[in-house]
C-alpha cells in the first residue's frame, strides 16, 4: 500500500466520521427544540399531544448514537422532562395550567 493511498484512506474515514458527528449533532438539535416546544405547549395549555416528547427521546438516542455524546443525553433527558410535563399538565396536575376541555367559560 502506498503512503499516498493510507492517507487518502484516512482522510475519508476522518470525514464519514464527522459527516455521523454533524448528522448527530443536528438531530440532537432539532430532539432539543421539539423538547422544548412540548414543554411550551404543555405550559400553556395548547397540546396534549405527547408525540413531541417521545420523538425529542428517540432523535437524543439517535444523536448520541451519532457521535454527539453529551447533547444527545441532554436531549433524551429534555424529552424525558417534556413527556412527563405534558402528562402531567393534561391531567391537571400542574398548577394554574387546565387542560384542555375542562375550562369554565
């Protein structure tokens, strides 16, 4: 094997490493603003819709799978936080938050 192959070789290795790194970087992204809007959602009444957190868990699992170590826990500890927020909050268990329907207009 060459010298000038064994490098190339390397260089594409390096890149399909942070190709994976930056794919798990984005999907732990986008887990944390869906983490996020659930939680929203869920404080101001507008979903119950537990979706939102659950995706938020499986794209921090996939994140962290990627490469993104630290964000993708971060991201399955958001959506975890998001999930049980939104459940609590459309049970009524959350103060000053009704769930939705159960308004006395």
């Amino acid at each position: 094997m060459d010298r000038d192959e064994s490098q190339a070789n390397h260089g594409e290795e390096k890149g399909k490493k942070q190709a994976r790194r930056l794919g798990g970087v984005l999907s732990s992204v986008l887990g944390l603003l869906l983490g996020l809007g659930g939680i929203v959602g869920g404080f101001l009444g507008l979903t119950e819709d537990v979706s939102t957190g659950a995706l938020a868990i499986v794209l921090g699992v996939l994140g962290y799978y990627l490469g993104a170590r630290r964000l993708g826990a971060a991201t399955v500890v958001l959506g975890t936080v998001a999930l049980f927020f939104v459940v609590a909050a459309s049970t009524g268990l959350i103060p000053g938050v009704t769930p939705l329907g159960h308004g006395y207009d």
